[in-house]
C-alpha cells in the first residue's frame, strides 16, 4: 500500500492484541492390554465370543476341540494431510504445513562493509532468535504467494473489480483461517490493507465499494496491490497487469526499477541514494503508443515506506527518485519497496471517491456527540485495529448506516482516509512491489515464489 508524500510521518501504533483460541487436543489414549488367551490359540479374549460349542462325543472321548473364527476388522483410513492447493486456495496455511516451516524467501547476502555479517556469530545468534517472527512474515508471504498466483491465471477481461476483490481477499481469509467476521478476528490474521485494483492513470488506493460496477476492460492496465499480514507482520507485494502487449515497456520499466530497489537496499544504505538507483532504471525505458513515444517516469510524490508492527506505514519513506535524505536502511527494518511509473506527469492527486481508512495514529482527544460515530468508532477499533481498513469490510461485519459517523471521525482526525492517487487523465501508471526483511545475517524477500513461478510478470535473476 502506497505511501504519499508529502505526508504527516506515522507513528508506530500500538495495536489491541486480539485474545488467541488456546487450542486443547485430547491425546491418544494407549490401548489396555487383553488377558492372555489359551496358549494353544494364542488368541486374545476379545475373540471369546467367537468359540464354537462343544458338540457332545462318545465315551472316553478326551477335550473336545475348539474353533475359533478370526474378526476381520476393516483398517480406518488415516486422513492424509493435503499437499497441493485446490482452485480456488482453500486449504489452510497451517494444514499445508503443519509444523509452521513456511518457505524461506530469497536470501541475500549483504555486500561490501556488512559482507562480515552473513557469518558473523552474534549476527546469527540474533537471527535464530527471530523464529516466531519470521515465521509469521513466512506464512503472510506463502499466502500471498498461492492467492496472487490463482489470480494471474483467473483474473480476465470482463469481470467487475467487486468480483475480483472478492476472490481475492476470501482466498486470503480462508488459507490464514480467519474469516474475520466474529470481533477480533481479523486482527489475528487477514488482509493487511484494503486491496488495490488500480486502473490505467489510477496508481494508487482505489478499491471498490459497494454497488460499484467497474468492468476490466482489455485496454485496462490494472495494479493489483495485496497485503497479508500474520499476527500484525504485513507483507506488502503489488503486481501490474495487462492485456495488451503494447504497454509491455512501461511494465518492464517499473519491474526494473523494483529490481534494481530490491538489489540495491541493505543495512545502513541512505534512502535518498536509493531512489537514485530507482530512477535512473526506470527512466532508461520508453514507451510507444499510436506513434507517439512517451518517456516513462517515475512517480515522485508516491513512495515505498517501512512497515511497522500492525503499521502498515513507518516513518521512512524509499523514494523513486534521487533525493537529499540521509535517513539510513537498518539491521531489523522491514521496507516496502514499490516504484510507481507513469506515462503521465509523473505526480498524482486526490481524485475520487474514498475507499481506503485507517485509525490515525495521533488522533486528537474529541469529545464525540454524534451516536453513528461512536458505534463505527467502536466497531473499528474491536474489528481493525491500526489495520487499514475499507467500507466493503464495514459491510461485511454487519455495519449500517456508518458513512455519516465515519465521514465526522475523518473530519475530527480520528481516522485518517486515503483518497485514489491519480496521474492525468489518459496516462497509464504501473506499478510493482515487494517487502523486504533486513535480518542480521541476510536481506529476505519472503515472498520467493512470486520470483520463481512469475519470471514474465518480476524477473529478479541475481538479487546482488
């Protein structure tokens, strides 16, 4: 999910930790062990029942043999535990792998002045430390990763964006086990961000809301930006799609420029030198349309941002252009890095109807008087948390009648919206994006499948 600039910083939220199910299974008890049977037979005493009667003999005949009839006894089957996903994901994450050793993503070893640091003991003694976390960014990614690779085969020309942001968030819910529909739930796990579907000069924060009609045309260029989060770690990764090879460069482009991103961040890199590397990618491309050749730039007041615990906005910004920040990249930073190019001016505005929301993290102490802002302020807080949050999820958890209370709580700075990102009229924007893991001894991008199962869509080859 986009940060704007210019923008207030955020601050790190405390998020309400929902109460965990504390999960109770009764083990197996031991079967008890039989009496020994008669050692001519062998047999246990469950088969007594089974002994024929003796048939009366003739004189001085000795013990009248005994016959006994074996129980066949059909075998249970034991239910295998699923391997593969079905279409559409509906096998949890947690059945999948049972024993949580959800994927690594693609580790990079650092370069240069933190080389030392891939086997550098203390490093890697706090690394292993970092077990619960990295597997709660592990299965957020691994989720990511089988829903977004249904949706490139699924999404088509022709469906309404009600559909696909349907398909695509319940995908999500039902593989992290949370359908978030009961209080709490969905700040357990979930989406970590309304989701983007993003058309031609949109670039950023539209989803639809109810009652809208929007089709995807085959001369769409459409963002599909998702965010997972496990436990309040977000992963954040966002593809462009299009149907039409001639928007092929601005893709390219753009994929090249979140490449050279991903390449080029690491331990203690200045964000401002970054966006240089951003932006001299993007730019080397061009793009033609019915004749006319469009230079691809880069979105200037659009820009990744560290993710933070149930945050999905920190303080530092990565830029797509080269700038004067002198603000670091450090040990334990988790960086969205997501370049947005446009065929267009290369800036975006607030246009069009609002979809996106969130608490905002230094709302002022506002005495509310309006009964409809109290409830919707009330339902968020228990259902979202510091999670961004749009009106379908309201609707879906029985909300009614909000919009006025929700449209005071942004006017009183309790919750902040986020408006679509627009460039001009006519211009296509694309976009792509992935979440990295500044760890102690590596740089992971946790969602290593999408780099290895989508080589047409994100074509990393070498991460340096």
């Amino acid at each position: 999910m986009a940060a704007r600039i210019p923008a207030d910083d955020t601050q790190a939220l405390n998020a309400k930790e929902a109460a965990k199910a504390t999960n109770g299974g009764a083990g197996n008890r031991a079967p008890k062990k039989g009496d020994a049977a008669a050692e001519c037979s062998g047999e246990s005493d469950d088969d007594a029942d089974d002994h024929v009667t003796n048939a009366p003999g003739a004189a001085g005949d000795g013990e009248a043999s005994k016959k006994k009839k074996r129980k066949n006894r059909p075998r249970k089957k034991k239910n295998k535990a699923p391997t593969a996903q079905t279409d559409p994901p509906s096998v949890l994450m947690s059945q999948l792998f049972p024993n949580k050793s959800y994927p690594k993503g693609e580790e990079v070893e650092y370069k240069d002045d933190n080389l030392y640091r891939t086997t550098n003991e203390e490093k890697r003694y706090l690394d292993n430390l970092n077990s619960d976390y990295l597997a709660d960014f592990r299965q957020a990614a691994e989720t990511h990763r089988q829903v977004r690779q249904w949706a490139q085969k699924n999404i088509k020309p022709g469906q309404t964006l009600t559909e696909i942001a349907n398909g695509i968030e319940d995908s999500v819910r039902r593989l992290v086990g949370h359908d978030g529909l009961t209080e709490g739930d969905a700040i357990v796990a979930g989406m970590g961000f309304p989701l983007g579907l993003n058309l031609d000069e949109i670039a950023a924060h539209f989803s639809p809301n109810a009652g809208d009609k929007t089709v995807l045309q085959q001369s769409s260029v459409m963002k599909v930006d998702i965010g997972v989060h496990v436990n309040g770690r977000i992963v954040d990764s966002a593809f462009t799609m299009s149907f039409d090879p001639k928007y092929d460069n601005l893709l390219n482009a753009v994929k090249d420029a979140s490449n050279t991103g991903i390449r080029e961040a690491g331990i203690d890199v200045r964000l401002g030198e970054l966006g240089g590397y951003i932006q001299e990618a993007m730019e080397s491309y061009e793009l033609e349309l019915d004749g006319k050749v469009y230079p691809i730039k880069p979105i200037r007041n659009i820009t990744g941002h560290n993710i933070l615990h149930y945050s999905i906005h920190g303080s530092k910004a990565v830029p797509s252009i080269l700038t004067d920040d002198d603000t670091k990249m450090e040990e334990g930073d988790v960086f969205a890095i997501e370049p947005f190019g446009s065929t267009g001016n290369g800036r975006v505005y607030d246009q069009g109807e609002v979809s996106h929301y969130a608490l905002s993290g230094d709302a002022p102490n506002v005495q509310l008087r309006l009964s409809s802002a109290k409830s919707v302020l009330n339902a968020i807080k228990k259902n979202f948390g510091t999670l961004p949050f749009c009106r379908r999820y309201l609707d879906r958890i029985g909300q009614e009648k909000y919009l006025l209370g929700l449209n005071h709580l942004v006017k009183s700075g309790i919750v902040e919206d986020y408006p679509p990102l627009v460039d001009k009229k006519g211009s296509y924007t694309a976009q792509f994006e992935h979440t990295v893991l500044l760890r102690p001894t590596v740089k992971e991008v946790p969602n290593q499948g999408l780099l290895k199962n989508y080589a047409d869509y994100f074509m990393i080859g070498g991460l340096g």
